[in-house]
C-alpha cells in the first residue's frame, strides 16, 4: 500500500503585519518547501493581506477581532495532518520549523516554540516576568511544568486541532491551548528557538498589563471549570474560616460572662458557614460534571488519527 506524506499546515494570525508577514511566509516557505500557507487576516488596516498573497501564502480574511477568534476560525477551516502556528511578526525562528513538525510526527500532540531571546531588546522585560509568573502559576495550579505558555509558535496534530474547544477570544488563546493539552494529559514536547526583536516600525498588539491580567483571569476561569472540586473547596475552606473567626470569640465571651453574643455577628458567621457548606457542595456536584465533560472531550480526542513518524518516513523514502 502507498503511504502518503502528511500535510503540513503553517497557520499565520495576523493584524497590521505588513512590514513582516512577507518575511514570515518566505521564511516558512525555504524551511517546509511542500506545506501550505494560510495567512489569516484579521481585519488590518494596512496591507497585511496583500503582502501575504505577494509572497505566495493563502490569505483568508476573519472579521472578529482578537487572536483567539482568528485562530478558532484556523482550527476550524484547515485540513492537514501537522498543523504549525506562527505569528506574523518576523519574530520566531522559521528554520525551526521542521524540527517542532518532526516533534509532531513523533508523537507529541503539541510542541512549544520556547522562546529563547537572541537580544535583550526582543523580550521586554515586563513580558519576560511576566511569563515567568503566569508560566509558574498554571504549572502550579495542573500539576504539570510547562516553560513558556505564551508563545506564539507552536505545532499541532490533526487530532489536538479538531478536538479542541475553544472559548478564549484575544491573546488568553495561548493559556487555554497549554490547559486543554495538560489537561487531557496529552504528549506536549517543547523545542527552544531563537527569538528576535520586532523589526523597526514593527509594533506589538500585546498589552503588557491589561492582556496580563486578561490571561490569569482566564487561568482562574479554566482552574474552576477543569478542578471545581479543589476551587471551590479553596474558597469553601477561606469562607469556613471566617466564620470561624467572627464566631469564636463570641462564643467564647458568651462561656466565660455568660453574655448573650452579639445576634448580628452570630447571624453573620452562620450565614459563612452556611455558604461554606454550599461552595464545597457546589464543587463535588461540579466534579462529577467535569469528569463526564473531559470523558467526552478525551473521546473526542481519540476518535481522530495523528500522524505517525514512521507513516512519513515510508513516504519520504519513496
């Protein structure tokens, strides 16, 4: 039987890219000479989208605004068995390229372009700790170590890309890929890159503080959706303990006067350990939830084939 190559698929978001995108489609064109294209505009106001179809990318347009939209609409719309993410800032290392798809036909289900800075003007140093602490944070949050969860190049398998569900809209789309692979425990691989600085008259579309702060509300919302039994047992337990607190020392002014407690504070501190109660109720009946939803999402996953490291040497070897 004949075995034919995987399709490989490099996927450019893209807003107001019209002084890299070019760069990026030929760089990615000279590394992965057989892969298609996409450059997916965002809506731009410049001439993103003509520079893409100049030099030889497929170009689609995406008319809601934000990278996580863009990519859901890339997700959704492209057939391939590797998929490749890139941004379009002429920032990420294009000759990596075959080594993250090769990651994929190996079996990962995703790999992580880690980003290594090749000047100290690439990485700001407000984005640099700020990576570090969200990086900490979501590894402490699902139990699994992960290096970069904000980086923009990235590949897929087929199976990774049409089982996923996405929500995020803006750059928080980065977070909730990194969650649904721990999550699903699937095979992650990271591969450290080159990472350079923004050619002049290049400007970043990241916020430092406001994406920040979008992006641990968004690891937050996805810590009570995937572990609403540790959730809302932690806020359960933090609400117990201050009822605890306004109840004990009327309690214990009540044994040694004899004093009737203050019927407010009373009322106030049965009323927390009724919420308490609820909240850690609340997070069991969630659970259960939660474990038949990733039971769904697990078989979803599986029901779609990946590509396979020897399936493509049989091929290339024709």
């Amino acid at each position: 039987m004949t075995m034919s190559a995987p399709r490989v698929a490099v996927l450019v978001p893209c807003y107001n890219e019209e002084l890299t995108v070019a760069e990026v489609v030929s760089g990615m064109r000279a590394a992965l000479p057989d892969a298609d294209i996409y450059v997916f505009d965002n809506q731009s106001t410049d001439a993103t989208a003509q520079r893409a179809r100049e030099a030889g990318a497929i170009v689609r347009s995406v008319k809601l605004r934000g990278k996580g939209n863009v990519v859901r609409r890339q997700f959704a719309d492209i057939e391939a068995d590797v998929y490749l993410m890139v941004d379009g800032d002429a920032t990420y290392h294009a000759p990596s390229a075959p080594l993250l798809v090769q990651q994929v036909l190996d079996g990962n289900d995703m790999v992580v372009g880690l980003r290594e800075a090749t000047d100290e003007r690439a990485y700001r140093r407000g984005h640099a700790w700020g990576n570090i602490m969200l990086t900490t944070f979501l590894s402490r949050l699902f139990g699994r170590a992960c290096r970069d969860i904000l980086s923009g190049y990235r590949g897929f398998s087929r199976r990774f890309v049409k089982s996923f569900p996405m929500q995020s809209a803006g750059f928080e789309i980065e977070t909730e890929l990194t969650v649904h692979a721990l999550e699903l425990r699937m095979p992650v691989a990271e591969v450290a890159t080159p990472y350079a600085e923004r050619p002049d008259g290049s400007v970043s579309k990241l916020n430092t503080w406001g994406d920040g702060f979008r992006i641990l509300g968004t690891m937050l919302k996805l810590f009570a959706a995937e572990r609403p039994l540790a959730f809302y047992g932690i806020v359960g337990g933090l609400v117990g303990l201050l009822a605890a607190a306004l109840l004990v020392p009327v309690l214990l002014t009540y044994f040694e006067t004899g004093l009737v407690p203050r019927f407010p504070t009373l009322i106030l501190a049965s009323a927390l350990m009724v919420l308490s109660t609820l909240l850690v109720t609340v997070g069991l009946i969630l659970d259960v939830v939660t474990r038949g939803r990733r039971e769904m999402k697990t078989l979803a996953y599986l029901g779609v084939a990946g590509p396979s490291s020897a399936a493509y040497q049989a091929a290339s070897s024709r």
